[in-house]
DNA sequence: TGCATGACTCGAG
DNA sequence: CCTCGAGCCATGC
C-alpha cells in the first residue's frame, strides 16, 4: 500500500462533481457552492468552477445549469461561451431578468 | 517555498 | 441593489 500524504483523492473527487453536474435536472440550475457540497467538498466552489472551465465546448455534460450564487453566469459576459450559456438555459425554458439574472427561487435546483 | 490567478461566496457599508 | 474586501483552495510558474 502506497502511503497517502494526502487523505483526499483528486480524482474521485473530480468524478463526483462530474456525477452531480451531469444530475442536474433540464430546466433547473444549482450554484457552484452547490455542486462543491454535494459532491461532498464544502468550500470547494472554484475548485469546481475551475473543472468546468477545463471541459471541452462539446461535452456531453449540462455545464451551462451551474451559476453562481447570485443567480448570474459567471462567464465573462462579452465571450461566446457566456452567449452559448445563456442560449442553452432559454432553450430549456429558464427565464432571464432585464439584468440577466436567474430566480433561483424558481429554477434553483434542489438535490434529492 | 512564495505569490498570483480564477466559470466562487458571504457579509459589511 | 451595488461595490468592496476578505476568506477560500487547487494550480502553475
């Protein structure tokens, strides 16, 4: 048995933030503290912000329904990749505010 | 080893 | 409601 110097692994971690992000229901989103506690890594916000910004453009997993905390993409907002974001979430029926934000209240994901 | 960098978050003003 | 600052944490140079 190799000694571990670290108690955590990586690797599964990232496998279950791709497992929650994939569990996203259409039509709803949930927020990157959101993804981090359910993948059972509270505090671990950017660390999943900094997973989605390592997929390709055409991966098969919903990363456009994780936002941040105040219902926004948090996307650079002049980039292609924040349109295509805010596309993929109208397609599936989530309505956008006159300043581009999303009422949680209504398309906030909650885990089961 | 140190310091800057982010698709983050929260509380104060 | 908005802006700021501080906390947070893996990565990369």
């Amino acid at each position: 048995m190799p000694h571990r110097r670290r108690p955590r692994d990586p690797d599964a971690l990232l496998q279950r933030i791709l497992a929650v992000v994939d569990s996203i229901p259409r039509g709803c989103v949930a927020t990157y503290g959101q993804v981090a506690r359910e993948a059972g890594a509270p505090r671990h916000a950017r660390h999943v912000g900094r997973v989605l910004a390592r997929l390709s453009a055409a991966s098969p997993l919903p990363w456009h329904r994780v936002v941040n905390a105040s219902g926004t993409i948090s996307l650079r907002g002049d980039g292609a990749a924040c349109r295509a974001q805010r596309r993929l979430l109208r397609r599936e029926g989530v309505r956008f505010d006159r300043l581009g934000r999303i009422d949680l209240a209504r398309h906030g994901w909650r885990a089961v």
